[in-house]
C-alpha cells in the first residue's frame, strides 16, 4: 500500500545527506591509501574463491549536461580517443589480474560514463574482449551498459546484446524541450521510443530509465507528461532522482540560472505526483527513488530482502566486493575503497609509468565496518536483526550504539521504525525516507566532518 505524504512530512526530513552508495562516505577518504595497499588488497582476494563486480568507467561525452553530476570529459567524435583509452584500460587490467594471479569469475559487470556508447562497435568489442581476457565474465550474471540514445543506432545495440550485455540504462531526465535546452541535452522522445523498442526486440532482460526532478524550466505539468510517456514506454525499472545542485562541488552547473528551478513548493509536487502516477500504473517504490515493475527481479529482491547496494546502485547479486576499472573508478576489496585518479593526464602517467593509477581511498575501521553493515542493513533490507549484529560482531546492538538510541526513539517516535528488543523494522515513510534513518550512524557526520551533500528529497 501506498504511503500517503505531504509536503509538511517532506519538509521534516528535507536536509542535506549522503546517499550511502559506500560508508565511509567518499569525502572522507584520503591518499593515505596508495598503490601498495591496494596491491596487498588485490593479492590477498586473488587468493579467496570469492566472485566480484566489476566497474569499468567510460569517461567521454560529446558535449555536457549542466545538471551531471558524474566525472565526464568532453570530446568531439574521434576514434582516436577510444582507442587510446582502451590501451590504457588494458594496461590496468593487466596489472590487476598480475596481483590476483587469476582470471577471478565477475557475476556483475557494469560499463558507466560519462558516455560508454561513446565508443564505436569495433571498439566496444575490443573492450569487451580484453576485459574477457583478464577476467571470467559469468553469462549467467547482470551484464549491463548506460546508454545515451543520442550516440546510438540499431546496430550498436545488437553488438552490445551478442556481446553479452543483458541490462541497459538509459538517462532520460526529462522530455521537456524547455528544460532540455536549458540542460544542454536534447533528445526528442522518437529517439527514445526507438531504442526502448530495439531493446524489447533484442529481448534484454531489463531496461531502465533514469528521471530527473528539480530541473530548470521544469513544472508540474511539464513533468506529468514526462512520466505520462515513460509509463507508455514500460521500462522495467525507473530511477527518479532529486536534482543535486552542489555548484559548489560542480563548477559546470554554475552555467545554470538558479531562478529557473523550480520553487521548493513546486519541486515536491513535482516529485509526490511522479511518485503517484508510477505507483498508480504498477510500479513498486523501492526506497525513496527506485521504481520497478512487480514482475522485476528488484521488486521481488526488495520484497523477499535480498537486495544490495554498492557503487552502481540497488543490485539482486550479492557480490561485496568489487573492482573499478578506469578513470575515477571505485573499488571495494579486503575492507578497503580505492578510487583512481579523476585527472586523465595523471591516470595516463600512472599506468605508462607502470603504476596503479589509485589515488586516495579508506581501510575501514572495525566501527567503521560495524557501522557499514548497519547502514546497509537499513537500505537494502530495510531492518536490522540485533541478533545478526551480534552473531557477526561478537556485541550486544544496543550496548555498541548507546549513543544512537536518541536517534532511534526520535525516528520512531516519527514513523520511521518501530522498535523491539530484536529488531528495527523501517516503515513505509522511513523507506521513503531511508538516508535520514541511516544518518544517526553516521559517525563523521556526528564528528562535524566538513562535508556538503545535496539534499534527501
């Protein structure tokens, strides 16, 4: 059953937060992790029979979208820059499989951008091949790609199904043209509707379309006919994002004149009837942002309690570690994140140089760890069994977060949870609303650190 908020309960929460794709949240980390942790990391998990995910980072985009918020560099259509990129991305994978010794199996493979239908069929497959070579790619597994309809014909999408790819991503954002001028990424809904079609033809398993809310130009009325068309279209699985406007994080979305978003008002509107109108035509919300059809492996894995999260968002496949491949990519591996270089020069130098290109990161703690698993607890399985904790950390629950308790009552007393001496169970407005219970376990942010995040809705 359908939550019913308004926008008083909206505004109780609204506060700037992480979105807990990893704890310790990213602005934390620092260079104290180097090349030679993560060679240990690397050799010690090359060692264990455990699958991972795999994330390899496709930085190009012809031109730039004012809202992104994702590490993009700008290139005119020249194959000489996916080719050169390749190379390196060899290079990297090379040195990787060197210190785990083996081609270890990967049950979730996911190519992110950027733009990665930026590269061309011949260099696609190129890609694709090498990452074969260096790793045993499971065609049982979520092979998945993000595609920008703009870079893409009927072609390309049957190289990427014969490949193996069997989930695909699409960012739509909005099919306002007012507000796609003024975003700098135009993309008439024909376009749109085409490849939905080439993907329904090609039968992959689930086709997902992320949506954007807070927009410049963008309206109520605008929006209702945004996801009136998204419906029509059907896609398995939608992400319908707050705009995260952090100019000061994001020197582009400065280009974005701030008396074109909309209102605080119009915003939750605009989110409370999208949020509506998918619930109404058979979506499950998933959280406060995903959506799925009842049918799709997420809705079912968010109603047995079997999903995941990391770096790529909600997944079905429990795969804890995972290594990231690329300019700026993450990875998780032995209780520790690493994250490349965001500079392409510094990325290229390392690797010529011989070198992992890693530049900064964080081992966790043994806090850190426990706060991890309660944190991950609360948005994928949207409780936490005391039992469990104590089980895995050798700690009574209540005893380890004495602190927290204040946070607790005032999320129960608010309708977040519900408490027991067991378990705390999330209701439906804490899933709604899941940053906000998950932040009372924040430990940096209960030590001031100087962070500054976008807001929860």
């Amino acid at each position: 059953m359908l939550t019913t908020i308004d926008k008083a309960t909206i505004l109780k929460f609204d506060t700037p937060g992480p979105r807990y794709t990893s704890y310790p949240t990213a602005p934390v980390w620092t260079d104290a992790v180097n090349e030679a942790v993560y060679i240990k990391d690397l050799c010690a998990f090359g060692a264990r029979d455990k699958t991972l995910s795999l994330y390899i980072h496709i930085p190009f985009c012809e031109s730039l979208c004012t809202y992104c918020g994702c590490n993009v560099v700008i290139r005119k259509k020249d194959e000489r820059f996916g080719d050169e990129y390749i190379e390196y991305l060899d290079k990297e994978m090379a040195l990787v499989y060197k210190h785990l010794g083996r081609r270890k199996k990967v049950r979730q493979l996911h190519w992110g951008g950027g733009t990665p239908t930026f590269l061309n069929e011949a260099q696609i497959e190129r890609l694709y091949t090498a990452t074969r070579k260096y790793f045993d790619i499971d065609p049982n597994g979520e092979i998945a790609i993000e595609i920008d309809p703009r870079t893409i014909d009927k072609s390309k999408v049957q190289k990427l199904r014969a490949l193996g790819f069997n989930r695909v991503s699409m960012g739509i954002q909005d099919f306002s043209e007012d507000v796609q001028r003024e975003v700098n990424r135009c993309q008439p809904y024909g376009i749109v509707k085409e490849f939905n079609d080439w993907c329904r033809e090609l039968k992959f398993t689930s086709v997902n379309f992320d949506l954007i809310y807070g927009l410049p130009r963008q309206t109520r009325e605008s929006f209702q006919a945004t996801i009136e068309r998204i419906v029509a279209l059907r896609p398995d699985r939608i992400a319908l994002y707050s705009f995260a406007y952090v100019p000061w994080l994001k020197k582009h979305q400065q280009k974005i004149n701030a008396a074109f978003l909309p209102s605080n008002d119009a915003k939750l509107d605009i989110f409370l009837r999208a949020r509506d109108a998918l619930v109404g035509a058979g979506y499950k919300a998933i959280a406060m942002d995903h959506f799925a059809l009842e049918n799709d492996e997420l809705a079912k894995a968010f109603e047995s309690g079997t999903l995941y999260r990391n770096f790529m968002g909600y997944t079905v496949k429990p795969v804890d570690e995972y290594i990231g491949l690329g300019v700026t990519s993450i990875g998780f591996l032995e209780n520790t994140y690493v994250q490349n270089h965001k500079a392409l020069p510094a990325y290229y130098q390392a690797l010529k140089d011989g070198h992992l290109p890693v530049e900064r990161g964080m081992v966790l703690s043994e806090d850190d760890t426990i706060r991890q698993w309660t944190i991950n607890s609360l948005m994928c399985r949207f409780a936490v069994d005391k039992r469990a904790f104590e089980q895995r950390f050798h700690a009574d629950f209540d005893a380890y977060f004495s602190e927290e308790q204040e946070h607790l009552r005032w999320c129960a007393d608010n309708d977040l949870v519900s408490l027991d001496s067991a378990r705390i169970e999330v209701l439906e407005l804490g899933k709604i609303f899941i940053r906000n219970v998950c932040m009372g376990f924040d430990h940096y942010l209960k030590q001031g650190a100087q962070q500054k995040f976008s807001r929860t809705v």
